[in-house]
C-alpha cells in the first residue's frame, strides 16, 4: 500500500500502486475535488500538486508517488483563502466549475514559482480545457492573485459558500424507494390509475 503526505497529513491507500494518483484520491482518500476529465493528461482537470510541482493525476501513479507530497484543491487552503481562489472568484472566471480546481492548482503552482508572470507564462502554465470558454478571465485571475501576493492589491474576502468543507465531506445515506412506490415496469398512465 503506497504512503504518501495528501494535504499535510500522512495517508496509506490501499490501492495497487500502478493506480493512478487521480484514483487513489478520489475513490481511496475520499478527495473528489480532483476530477475526472479525459484519463490522458490533456484536459488538466486531475492538476494536483506533487512536491510543489502541478502534475496530471490521470499520469502519475500511487507507487510514483510513494513518500512525496501531495495537495490537492482541498488541501490548497482550508477557508478558500488562497489569492488564486479569491481571484477566480473576484474576477467571475468560473462557470460550471469542473475544471476550476485544475486551474487553481496550476495557477498557484505558477505564483508559487513567479508572483508576476507575463501573460504568455501564464498562457503557458495554464494547459487546462475549458468547456465554458472563460480563458480571458483566467489570465485576468492569475494576474490579480499576483498582485495579491505581491501586496499590491486586497481582494475583499467572498461570501462563504452555505456549506463548511467539514459537511461537505460528510458520508450522506444511499437513496431509497419509499415503500409504497408503484412497480417500475408500470406506465405513467397505469401508476396514475393506482393512485388514491
């Protein structure tokens, strides 16, 4: 069983090592932040970081990434006070969302390594697809969240999101038929005769 650090706590998966890391987070760790996007490394959407590096996760396998650190988007900041979470959300560069975590990631990453990269770094760092067409606004992200962490600029702080990360997380029971549905083979016509 690997053994890796996952957002600064140290974690054993019991998942083959050839699994890739993307897996092991999601179905092993219960870190569904990280998601699913293509399984081949070209949509970014599995970007998590490993040793401070933004890697593909769908890439990497458990067993590569035996005693590294690992964070992903959950890890990244527990209040979602990140400057690249609050700049993503100041400069309404997210739509759907499924690709927002792969782009945080790839982002902080990014500032990480330089506070004030031009747009073509940033152009370059940020592989991620987006389905929603929102690029111009990523750039316009990443630049803020720089000038953030450079002190030059405060982003006032976003409303909370209704719902703490602890309850999120929380295990919810499986659905369940009520006792008294009506045969699933039924037509809409012959459940509606059965009714009271």
């Amino acid at each position: 069983m690997p053994r890796l650090t996952v957002n600064d706590h140290p974690v054993e998966i019991a998942m083959d090592p050839q699994t890739p890391l993307l897996w092991g987070l999601r179905d092993g760790a219960n870190l569904t932040g990280t998601k699913y996007g293509c399984g081949v490394g070209d949509c970014g959407a599995c970007t998590v970081l490993v040793d401070g590096a933004a890697l593909r996760a769908c890439l990497v396998t458990l067993g590569e990434c035996e005693g590294r650190f690992v964070t992903t988007i959950e890890g990244l900041s527990a209040d979602r006070s990140h400057p690249m979470q609050q700049a993503m959300v100041a400069e309404q560069a997210i739509q759907c969302g499924f690709c927002t975590p792969g782009i945080v990631i790839g982002g902080a990453a990014l500032l990480a390594r330089n506070a004030n990269p031009s747009e073509a770094e940033i152009r370059e760092a940020l592989t991620n697809l987006c389905r929603c067409g929102v690029y111009p606004r990523l750039i316009a992200a990443v630049q803020r969240a720089g000038r953030v962490m450079r002190r030059e600029e405060i982003i006032s702080a976003a409303p909370a999101p209704g719902i703490a990360p602890s309850d999120a997380a929380r295990k919810v029971p499986a659905l369940t038929l009520p006792e008294k549905a009506p045969p699933l083979n039924k037509t809409t016509s012959e459940r509606q005769e059965q009714r009271p």
